[in-house]
C-alpha cells in the first residue's frame, strides 16, 4: 500500500500481468486513488478530474489504456475516464437525461471501446457504451431485442474484439434483475444470441 492509504484493491490486469489497476483508499477521510501498478514503478497515480474519489477499474490489454470513474470539483458523484499515458485522464460525460453520474467498468482489448452505466438522480441506471468518446444508450441501440419494458441497466464486461457485453438488467417479463450477454452484431432476425429460442 503506497503511504497515507491504509487499503488496496486491483481489479483487472494486463494480457502478460506486467500491469495491475485498482485504487486505493485512505479509510479515515474516506479518499480514494486510481493506479496503473508495474514491477518497476510500483504505484502510478492516474490523476483526478477534480475530486477526491478516483477509482481505476478495467485496462487495455497491453495496460496502455486505463478506464474507471473519478468524482468533479464540490459533486460527490463521479464521471466515467479513460486514461492514457499521453492524455492523462480524460472525461467521458454521460448520456442525455442520465447526467448525475457515470461509472466505466470494462474496454476492449485495444480500449477503443468502453462501456458502464450512467445514472440519474434517481439512482435510474442505462447500460452505457462509448466509442471514440461519445456515450451511446445500449437500449436505444439494441431497442429491438428487448421486450417491452425491459431494460439493460449495467454493462459490465466487454469481450476483447468489442462485439460481445454482459451486464445486467431488468426483464420485465418476470419483474426481476437478471444478467444478459448482447452480441451487437445482432439485428431483429438474429437477436438469438446463445441458439436457445430465446432473444
């Protein structure tokens, strides 16, 4: 644990694990630190965009790329980041009407490609996917392969090529949270993602 933090947590790792990501926590003044850890430099501060709360959760495979969520200047919600070696942490934003927070949990394997939540005041979640910066509502984009009233709520966990996101949701067929994997290459004939009759 780096000094003035009593806590430490990792939570992906590079393709060679030569590279961890997590954030650590100082448990008295509730702070916390995202990190890119090596052998060689040991804890890596990945910066702020303007709070106290930074939380580093998902890498690129070869660790160059870095995503997660860290809080704004006097909000206590965050915002969901890539970061990168060349451009420091950069601010990902929110989908329209979801603009109270938003968390990135997973990227491809070249980090092209994020996805994770965003929130409304509410505590409302959509499944939120990012690509070249710009957050898409994945039940807007993939409206038809959802029954009516139902909705993706996390993603949590993309597939290296981008193609394949699991998260979870509500199925309001059975009024009850339940997981999901969306192959994005479906279209309304194909939305059988696993061939068992079911889209």
């Amino acid at each position: 644990v780096r000094p003035g933090y009593d806590w430490s947590h990792a939570y992906d790792v590079s393709s060679d694990g030569s590279i961890v990501v997590g954030f650590l926590q100082n448990a008295r003044f509730g702070t916390t630190l995202a990190y890119r850890w090596t052998q060689e430099v040991g804890f890596e501060d990945l910066g702020t965009l303007g709070g106290t709360r930074r939380e580093a959760y998902a890498t690129s495979a070869d660790g160059s790329v870095v995503v997660g969520t860290s809080t704004l200047f006097a909000l206590l919600d965050g915002r969901a980041f890539r970061w990168t070696a060349s451009g420091g942490m950069e601010n990902l934003g929110t989908l329209p009407n979801f603009e109270d927070a938003s968390e990135a949990l997973s990227a491809s394997q070249d980090g092209t490609i994020i996805v994770g939540l965003s929130r409304d005041i509410r505590y409302n979640r959509r499944a939120t996917r990012w690509e070249n910066g710009v957050p898409q509502d994945l039940n807007a984009l993939y409206a038809n392969l959802l029954t009516n009233g139902s909705r993706l709520e996390w993603a949590t966990a993309i597939s290296p090529d981008g193609r394949y996101i699991v998260g979870h949701g509500l199925n309001a067929e059975t009024m009850r949270t339940e997981a999901y994997l969306l192959d994005t290459v479906c279209t309304p004939h194909n939305g059988d993602v696993n061939y068992d009759g079911i889209v």
